[in-house]
C-alpha cells in the first residue's frame, strides 16, 4: 500500500452541525460593522465550514470577508484572515499558494512580535512543504515551531502537535523507530493535558501505520484498531478524519490477507472523500491507489490497472510528485502482472526519477523500485540488466552484509538476496545464504511479542526452503560437509526457533536472581496483555458484543503493550541479549551429546520434498525423503482412519518407507524425532516396517521441538510433592467417569496428591505447577480451530487456554496431559503444530505427554496406569509409555480394541530422562532403615552378650 499521509489541523477538534454554509454567514453578517470581534467571528465561522469538510465554502466565506475589511488597517486582523486561509487552501490542495499566504501571516505576526502564532506558522509553512515533497524544507520548519513552542512552554496539546508532524516525516524518510518515539511522545502529551480535545486517534493511526512498514502486524493492528474506535466515537463514520483511519486500517487487513475487510473501508472512505475533498484532489487519488493495490493482490489485474490509471489522472491535476512516485511503482507492478513489461519499465523509470527528486538515492522508496526493476528484467531473462537492477537496490537499502545496522529497508534486502539466489553462480550461493542468515537473526530481534515472531517466521519460510534445497543438491554432489552443516543450521533458524530460544532464555540466567527478576516482570506483563487479548477475543466473538468493554480493552491493550515492551528492554540490557537470541548448535555438538543407543530424526517439509536428517553419536545421514504434498495426502489418510478405526496397514508401511527406511539405524534403539508441520499430526509408533512389524515394538521413540532442546543443561528442581492429578467429573454429554478414577488409582501407586471437581481449578494447577515433579491433568480438552491460542483444558467450571498457560511459570519434570487433543492444533508456517502441549513446554514444562486425538477414556486410564508403573521401574520415559503400549496390546484380547485409535495415542515430547525409583517409593529409604535397625539389634546383642 501506498505511504500514507496524515495532516492535523491545528485547532482543536470540536463538533458541530453542518447546518451552516456561506449563504448562512454572509446573510448573518452582511450589515453588521466589521470591527476586530466581528472579524474574528467571521474567520472563526469559515474555520467551522473547513472542520465539517465544506472547504470551498470555507475559502469562499474567507475571500468575502477580504473584501469587507482593509487588510492595511489592521495587521492582526490581516494576519488573522491569511493564518485562517492558509489552512484552508492546504485542505484545498493548493499548497503552493498555502505556503506564500502562511509566509505573509508570519510576516505580520513577526512585525507583530506574536510568539504563539509565529511558531503556529512555522508548522502550516513546514505542511505546505511536506505535500509539496520538500522533506528538507519540511524538517526545517518543523523543528523550527517545535523549538519555538518549547521556549513558549507551549500546553502539551500544542508541543504534541509538533511531534506528530516531526513523526510524519521521520517515517516518509523510513527512520521508522524515530517516527514511533516521536509519535509516542506526542501520545504521552495529549495524555497529559485532556482539557482540549486531542487527536489521540491520528496519532495512534500513525504509529499503526509505521509498524506497518516494520511489518510488526500484530503491533499495527492494535494501534490501527484503538484509532478505528476513538475515531468513529469522535468523528462518525462520514467525515474526512475518519477517511484516513478508515486507510490505515483497511491497509493492515490487506497485509494480514483479510481482503475483503480491505476492500469495504477502502470503498467507503473513498466515498467520504469524493464528497468532502471532490474527485480531483490527493487524497481521492491515495483512495483509488489503495483500491489498485487490493485489487492487484487479488489478481484482478485489469480491474488494478483502471482504478490506478483513475488515481493518475487525478494526481495530474494535483501534481504530488511523491504521490506520483508510488502511483507510477504500482502501475509498474500491475502491467508486470499482465505481463506487459515494457510498460512497466517505462512507469518504473517515472517513479524512480520522482522518488529520487523526494527522498534522494539512499531511500526505501527508491530500493523497492529497483528490486521490481530486478523481477522485471528476470522474468525478461535479461541477467546483466537484473544484476545491475539488484546492486542500485542494495546501495539504495544502504545495505552493507558487515554492518546492518545501516540497512534502512532490511525487508526489501531480504526479498533482492532471494532474487540473486535464482541466477548466482553455485559457488557463490552460501556466501548469500549467510547473508539470508545474519539478516534474518538482524531483523527478528526488532520483534518481540510471540505473535509477531509467529508472523516473522511465516515469512521467512520460502527464503529457508530453497536454501535447503541447494544444500542438499550441493552435498550430494561434492559431498563436502558445509553443505550439510549449513542445512542443519537453516532447519533449526525455522523449526520451532521461537520455542527454542524461550526455553535457551530461561535456561542461561537461572542462577542470576536479578536477571529472574526482570524476566519475571516480562512474564506477569505478557501474562497480562495475553489476558487482555483473550478477553477482547471472546467478547466481540459473541452473539452481542458490548461495546463499551470491547473499546475499554483494546484501550488497555495498547497500554500494556507500551509498558511490556520497555520491560522486554530492561530485560536485555540486563541479562546483556536480544530477543532473538538462538544458539544454533552443529551436527558435532548433537553427536556429542548422544549416547550408543540414541538417534536423531530431524525433518524438514520443503518446496516440493521432506528432507531428512539422521545423527547418531558416530555418523549422520542428510536424505530427500518422499514428495511433500504425497506425504501430507498419506498422513491425512492414516489420521483419518484412525479416528474412523478403519484399516490403515497399507498407508503405515507406506509412510514407513517413505519417512523411516531411507534414513534410520536399525542398532540404535532409542529414536529422538524432530517433527516438521504435519508430520507431527501422526505417531510413529504405529508405523509398519516391511516385515509388518509396528515401530513401537523396536523402538523407544521419543519426540523433540527443537533439535537445540537437547542440548540445554538440566536444572536442578526442589520439589516438595512428586506427583499431583487433577481431574473433573462434569456433567451432561462431558462426563468423563474414568478420569476421576484414573488419578485416583495413580495416586495410590505414587503416594500423590489429588485435586478433584471444586479443587481443580487453574489456581491449584498453576501453584502445583511450580512444586510438583510430575503434574497429571485428566480433564477434558478442547480445539479452537479460528485461534489456536484458545484452544481449552477444561476445569472446573472454568476454561484454562493455551494463552493463559504460555505466560505461566510451569516447573514440573512431567505434566501428562490425559486429555483429548492436546498435542494437536492448527499449523503455523515455519514454527510446527501450536498446542496445549506447546503451550506447557513454553512455560517451562521440561517434557508432556500428549494426545493427538480424542482418546477414549477407558483404554486411556489403563495406559496411563501402566505408564506410571514403568516409570516407577526407573524407566526413560520413553521406554515406559512404549512398554505401557506394549502391555496393552498384549493384554488386550478384542481384536478391535487394538486398533491404534485406542492405544497410539499419547506420544512423549521434550526431556526423556527417566524419574528415578527413590523419587517415587520409600522403598530404598524403608531398605536403609531395616539395614540400620538390624545393625543396632546385633549391636546391642552383641554388647549384652559381652556383658
């Protein structure tokens, strides 16, 4: 989407009735005597007809009170009248004549030696530059009437008025974190002084806008939706204020592939701004530029090409030459689509030139244009030309690979490095996978919430596929370990690296209690914006939103996330790390850490094939694997046929030897897998070798997010009860019989401590979470398929979310998640399957077991009941849940009953160390005391006899 722009009156808003007009006024005043209050009234009138969008009228009333009065005889007044005209031709688009009209009031403000209204001058002057792309001109101004208000100990209202447009031009000039701190200064003064009616809603428009360009989505869309609800309160939804709010929001919807959403508020505020503004002028243009946009992403392309030939024919009128600059670059993009490339060049060479005329060489702006320069010559195979398309991109991104603190467009640097991938020589393509690399690492630190991170992550997908692909193809050819290395490297940056780098967070300051302490502060905080957004989820998701709660929390959100994200700074200026701080480890490091009996499987889902990896303490395996989408089908087929109970012989032995046989060690037992998107969906353990044997049987099979997790250095844990279950009876269609008698029984075995029905609610868990070595959770749960943040544990009488748990303290060595569907969920792009289960991992959990379907609630207490009795056996973890499986197949007779759907489950995930005997029973403590007791017996014998 176009840059947009946003131009704040510089009186404060107020509302009115649009009864008024030029007739009314002139009627009103047509005999009375033009002395000072008169005029004053007068000008004031025309300011009402220029707020309520009458600007004709406005200007009109202006020039009729020209004629009244002699402008000689009056400096004030003459001042007073051309300040007011200023304004108005502004919003009439004629900013030249704006700027010499606001130079004239300066001047006789000056002779007038009037502070206030000299440094009110400077600003409209500094306006009037700035829509005439004067940027240079623009700054000057701005930080003129900014110190000047300063010096005058302006109110708060006024300085913010001078931030705000110091903001603007921070963010055309791409400086986007100076835009956002100077936009939040001008939040922080209107909150100071509430006496005048604010633009809080401008302001919070902008800041949305210019996380736009950072592509932070999650931030845009809360600022973007506070500016929507203050600014329909305040304005209405038919006024042209609320047009831009309308923009900026339709422009997040677009980018989060919302487009219908889009396209109605870009209809709607063109609307509003073909009556206020008429159709020729630039903000009539910006709206049927924005509508080329949506339409073009929507592969309308004809449609694109007539609504952005619409906004040129307009901007011919109004003659922007930044807004042509944008306009001519879509057009570019748009003929590019309908394959007209010649076309296209020739409005790509128009905007260039207007871009560099605004913003000079070393600009966003100006990168963008040469990098669809670089796809045009591309797709014309014209190679010399796309290189010399993609060095003008780099020089104008000011990108330099040593030092990227430079970079002022590292997006569109990420997208030319991809581009340079497709035609560079073999030799040269690690060097740019490096720099993929070290660009990725630069730019995720900026993002800190999870959401965002999320976000990032999707984005990068694509970019980590093809690098993988060439590595593989390269160490099959040269067989030179760098390329597998660099692979292995590559998987991990896009595998559940969010994860990882939470846990390797953690994991590095446990012993530093000031670092904790900070940490802690980031935690209660996300914990709280969490909430806040889980709220505001299920009241606007309900039948009857109110709206009054929705304004409140979207109002707090924004709070929140302020004070967060000075916590989240605190906390890495401490602990001395950024917030994405991932230990990538190497193959060596992995194969250290193995034991003779260990394997690792790590997959990958690439562009078209799964990619796979085998490591066991002495060697390593780098494999393409099957066809990715063949795959998918196979593992859809076999979830399917689980959860009917049908037959599935043929699909296990086929994902056997498509996922399994070409890769794994048949000597190490204890298998490690590393699942990628939907693999994970599907147990390994009921997969079938060609001998027809289920690999539950031969192996203990343990599953991992994250390949770096095995490498974190165990923490010692106090804990004061070994085991504690939670369970609920409930009622209705939700009676769950079993569950309560499972930890019953378990707890029985493992001298544990029970929270039953009232008792289980998530104050209990979240306390047991903290001091209990193993924490069982037989309770309902259930999916939400629209967000998997709210997927549920059901409580008692209350719903625990996966939202609500990632910002908790978890603590346990275990939690067993006896409920249905816990280790599945809808998957995000380049981080894996997001769970109940991934929600207790992120906490702290150090592993889960969990389901992967609706288990059925008889056959489940039985497993579980083994389960504990194996570990009980100072078994891995692994080894006692296959054993558990085992048990029940051999123990159950029905033929049907040993279907997979009944025993395969619950999967372990995260740490599979076993839980030691002596941490379950006191049978080696009752041992140790027999032994002592038997001692004293002989030695008081002893003695007695001696006597």
């Amino acid at each position: 989407m176009p840059r947009l722009f946003f131009f704040l009156l510089l009186i404060p808003f107020i509302g009115f009735s649009q009864d008024y007009n030029l007739s009314n006024y002139t009627q009103q005043f047509n005999n009375s005597t033009f002395n000072r209050q008169t005029v004053i009234t007068i000008n004031e009138k025309s300011i009402v007809l220029k707020q309520n969008g009458n600007y004709q009228d406005a200007i009109d009333l202006n020039n009729w009170l020209l004629e009244k009065i002699n402008t000689k005889d009056s400096v004030f007044l003459a001042a007073e009248i051309f300040h007011t005209r200023s304004r108005i031709q502004i919003d009439l688009g004629e900013y030249n004549k704006a700027i010499a009209t606001a130079k004239s009031s300066l001047k006789k403000y000056t002779s007038l030696k009037d502070k206030e209204n000299i440094a009110a001058l400077n600003n409209i002057i500094g306006v009037g530059y700035y829509f005439n792309s004067q940027l240079d001109s623009t700054l000057h101004y701005y930080n003129k009437s900014f110190f000047q208000k300063k010096e005058l100990n302006a109110s708060p209202w006024k300085l913010a008025i001078s931030a705000y447009n110091l903001g603007i031009v921070y963010e055309d000039l791409a400086k986007y974190d100076q835009a956002i701190a100077t936009y939040m200064e001008a939040v922080d003064l209107l909150l100071i002084d509430t006496s005048e009616t604010n633009f809080l809603s401008e302001v919070y428009l902008a800041i949305g806008n210019t996380y736009k360009h950072k592509n932070d989505l999650v931030k845009a869309l809360e600022f973007t939706t506070l500016a929507l609800n203050e600014g329909l309160e305040k304005y209405g939804n038919d006024n042209p204020n609320i047009s831009f709010v309308f923009e900026s929001y339709a422009g997040v919807q677009q980018a989060l592939g919302n487009y219908e959403v889009s396209k109605k508020y870009i209809y709607d505020f063109i609307k509003i701004r073909e009556k206020y503004y008429g159709k020729n002028h630039k903000w009539t243009a910006q709206g049927y530029s924005d509508l080329a946009e949506i339409l073009s992403v929507q592969k309308k392309n004809d449609s694109a090409l007539w609504a952005i030939n619409k906004a040129i024919t307009i901007e011919k009128v109004v003659k922007n030459e930044a807004d042509f600059g944008d306009i001519y670059f879509l057009k570019s993009h748009i003929l590019t689509e309908l394959k007209e490339y010649n076309n296209a060049l020739s409005s790509l060479k128009l905007s260039k030139e207007f871009h560099k005329k605004v913003y000079g060489e070393i600009h966003k702006n100006s990168a963008e244009a040469f990098l669809q320069e670089a796809k045009i010559y591309s797709l014309l195979n014209e190679k010399e030309s796309l290189k010399r398309s993609l060095q003008y991109t780099y020089q104008s991104a000011n990108y330099s690979p040593q030092d990227l603190k430079t970079v002022n467009a590292p997006f569109v640097v990420l997208e030319a490095l991809q581009l340079q991938f497709q035609f560079e020589e073999d030799s040269s393509k690690i060097n740019l996978i490096n720099q993929q690399i070290d660009l990725i690492n630069y730019i995720k630190k900026f993002y800190r919430t999870h959401d965002a991170k999320l976000f990032f992550n999707s984005t990068t997908n694509a970019i980590i596929k093809e690098a993988i692909t060439f590595c593989y193809l390269q160490y099959k050819k040269t067989d030179d370990l760098i390329f597998a290395e660099k692979a292995f490297e590559l998987i991990q940056l896009n595998s559940n690296s969010i994860l990882a780098e939470e846990l390797q967070t953690i994991n590095t300051f446990s012993g530093n209690t000031e670092e904790k302490e900070a940490y802690k502060s980031v935690k209660d905080l996300r914990q709280k914006w969490a909430q806040i957004n889980q709220e505001l989820f299920y009241e606007e998701s309900s039948e009857s939103p109110n709206k009054k709660n929705v304004d409140s929390l979207i109002k707090k959100r924004v709070v929140i996330s302020r004070i967060l994200d000075d916590a989240i700074l605190s906390f890495e200026n401490l602990a001395n790390k950024s917030s994405a701080q991932l230990k990538i480890v190497s193959l060596q490091e992995v194969q250290k850490k193995l034991n003779s009996s260990q394997q690792v499987l790590q997959y990958f889902i690439g562009k078209e094939y799964i990619y796979g990896i085998q490591i066991n303490n002495n060697s390593f395996l780098f494999q393409q694997l099957s066809n990715s989408e063949k795959t998918k089908t196979n593992i859809d087929i076999l979830r399917s046929s689980i959860i009917n109970r049908s037959e599935s012989n043929e699909v296990e032995q086929l994902l056997f030897n498509a996922l399994v046989a070409p890769i794994i060690s048949e000597t190490n037992k204890e298998l490690i897998i590393i699942p990628d998107s939907f693999i994970g969906y599907i147990p390994f353990e009921i997969l079938k070798s060609s001998a027809n044997k289920l690999m539950v049987e031969e192996y203990r099979i343990n599953y991992n997010p994250a390949i770096s997790l095995l490498l974190l250095n165990e923490q010692e844990q106090n804990y004061t009860t070994d085991w504690t279950g939670f369970a609920c009876s409930y009622q209705g269609n939700q009676v769950l019989p079993k569950g309560i008698e499972e930890i019953s029984n378990i707890s029985e075995s493992m001298s544990g401590t029970t929270f039953i029905n009232e008792k289980a609610n998530s104050k209990n868990l979240f306390k047991q979470a903290q001091q209990s070595r193993i924490l069982h959770l037989a309770l309902h749960g259930k999916i939400n398929k629209e967000n998997a943040l709210y997927s549920e544990l059901l409580l008692n009488n209350e719903a625990l979310t996966a939202s609500q748990i990632y910002n908790e303290k978890i603590e346990s060595d275990l939690v067993v998640l006896s409920a249905c569907e816990t280790g599945y969920g809808t998957i995000q792009k380049g981080e894996g399957i997001m769970s109940l289960s991934r929600a207790f991992t992120f906490a702290g959990a150090s592993s889960t077991v969990m389901s992967l379907w609706e288990v059925p609630d008889l056959e489940t207490s039985k497993i579980m009941q083994s389960f504990y009795q194996h570990l009980q056996n100072g078994e891995l973890k692994s080894e006692a849940l296959q054993n558990a499986k085992l048990d029940y197949l051999k123990n159950t007779n029905d033929t049907l009953l040993k279907h997979p759907f009944y025993w395969a489950g619950f999967v372990i995930t995260g740490d599979n160390n076993p839980i030691t005997k002596n941490e379950f029973s006191y049978g080696w403590w009752i041992f140790s005391i027999l032994i002592v007791l038997c001692l004293l017996i002989f030695w008081v014998s002893f003695k007695r006899k001696k006597t």
